[in-house]
C-alpha cells in the first residue's frame, strides 16, 4: 500500500461564533511535499497550522496526520475525542514556527533548544547539546550557543527559533508567517535556512507565506486561499504564471 498523506483534512469547517474561519477544506500534503499557503489576510491559513497543532479544533471534519486521526479516534463507527496522551503522540510529529520568535528570554539559545528534547522526549543532556550544536551550525549559529536572545538580532533569534523546533526531530514542519516580524534586511538570512531544509531534508512542510519569490522556489505545490476556502492549488510554475480563478489573479496581481 502507498504511504498515507503526512497531512490530510477532509471537509474541515472552523468557526469563531458566527465568523466562518474555514468552509469545508479538504487537501492531502505527501509525505515529503513542501506546501505553501498563500492568500489574503484573514482567509484562514494561520487556522490551517493551528489545526494541525490542535492549538484549535475542528468545528467539524477530520484532520489525519501519517494516517492517523488527529484528536479523535473511532469507537465503534463513532468518532469520540482522543486520549491526551495519544493527541501529544500524533501532535509531536510536528513542529511549528511562529511569526513572533517565543524563545525564553532568560535562557541561553543552547538551553532554548536543548528544553524541549530533555523535557519532553527524556534525551540525555549530553546528546541534547550534540544535536543543538549541529543544529545550530545547520541554521549558521554555532557560535551563539551560550547567547541570550535578547543579545540577536531578530533574524538569528528566528533561526533559532527553527532550531529548536527542529531539535524534537518533527516528521512535518509548520512556517507561520516567519519572516513578517523581522527588518526586510533579516529576511533573506531566515527565508535562506528554510530552502536549505527543503532542500536537504525530507520533512513535510507548510508554509504560509507572504514572500511570493519564496513560495514559488521553495514549494512543491502552492495552495490559494480566500474567504476561508481553497480557491486554487497547482504547481508554483501554474499558480504564478498561469492562474485559473480570477480571485487568484487579483489577488497576485496586488501582490506581485
Ligand atoms: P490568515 O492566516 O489567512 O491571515 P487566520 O487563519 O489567521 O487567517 O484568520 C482567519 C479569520 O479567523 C480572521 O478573520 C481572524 O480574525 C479569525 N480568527 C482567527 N482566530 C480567531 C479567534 N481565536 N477568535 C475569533 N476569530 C478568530
């Protein structure tokens, strides 16, 4: 049998009291693809991470992550909320980077990225740091270990950022907006550190992006978004140079 879809949402609708985040999304993401969002502001992509985090939940619909449901599971042709425990398993798969950089500020950057390994996954400290240190040389800060972030710019605070979420070795990575929080000139070295992981590593990834150069290098396939649906996906080379719906050239056209 062919692998499952790293991610797959089947008619996934979300609403905030009368506001409808998302109608009826169904999409799958390979395992390996590197997909990325675009759209408007307010169509919903962020929900689409958050989702998948299950820092939301769905108000209907199912999320299925390597094949496995996502916070539900079936009792019986029933689907009834999952166990915690088996949520935080399916959810570890993946990580996320945010727009605003979240890195503790009263702890170095090794201690940043070390935390979660040693908390969370039980790593020895000594492989922790191992792995923080190729990681750091990966995102170009190995001299930064014992920094605080207060003392980076925004930029390397950002890489170290996908460091450590890099450091729970997730199977799918989320980008939110990564580079919206930073000086236009810090955006080149953090949008950078991202086509090398697409490009070296066989991680799933979304990416929501408003750096249209980016998405089209760095993505397999570009979703479009508005209002909430999916209004196009093709391959960067079709969505760019050859958009079908006229919500999707409008939108490039103000954009581009
Ligand atoms: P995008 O990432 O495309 O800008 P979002 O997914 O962030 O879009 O948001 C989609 C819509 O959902 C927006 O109108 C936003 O205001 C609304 N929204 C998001 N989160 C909440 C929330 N917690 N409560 C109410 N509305 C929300």
């Amino acid at each position: 049998m062919a692998d499952p879809p790293s991610v797959r949402f089947t008619s996934i609708s979300k609403s905030f009291g009368e506001i409808k985040v998302l109608q009826d999304v169904s999409f799958d993401v390979a395992a390996g693809e590197k997909l990325a969002l675009i759209g408007p502001s307010g169509s919903g992509k962020t929900t689409i991470l958050r989702l998948l985090m299950t820092l939301e939940t769905p108000t209907s619909g199912t999320i299925e992550v390597n094949g496995e449901l996502l916070g539900l599971r079936r009792v019986g042709g029933k689907l009834v909320p999952d166990r915690p425990a088996h949520i935080r398993e399916v959810r570890r798969q993946i990580g996320m980077v945010f727009q605003q950089f979240n890195l503790f500020p009263h702890m170095t950057v090794m201690a940043n990225i070390i935390e979660a390994p040693v908390q969370v996954l039980g790593m020895e400290r000594t492989e922790a740091e191992a792995q923080a240190m190729q990681l750091l040389q990966a995102v170009g800060l190995a001299e930064k270990a014992s920094s605080f972030p207060r003392q980076l710019s925004g930029g390397q605070q950002q890489r170290v950022a996908i460091a450590r979420a890099l450091a729970l070795r997730p199977r799918i990575m989320l980008f939110d907006e990564i580079t919206s929080a930073l000086d236009p000139e810090l955006i080149g070295e953090v949008l950078n550190v991202v086509r090398q992981l697409a490009r070296d590593t066989g991680m799933t990834m979304l990416i929501v992006t408003h750096e249209m150069n980016f998405a089209r290098d760095v993505a397999d396939r570009v979703m479009f978004m508005a209002d909430g649906r999916i209004v196009e996906t093709g391959s960067p080379e079709q969505i760019f140079t050859d958009p079908q719906n006229e919500r999707t050239r409008q939108f490039l056209r103000a954009v581009l």
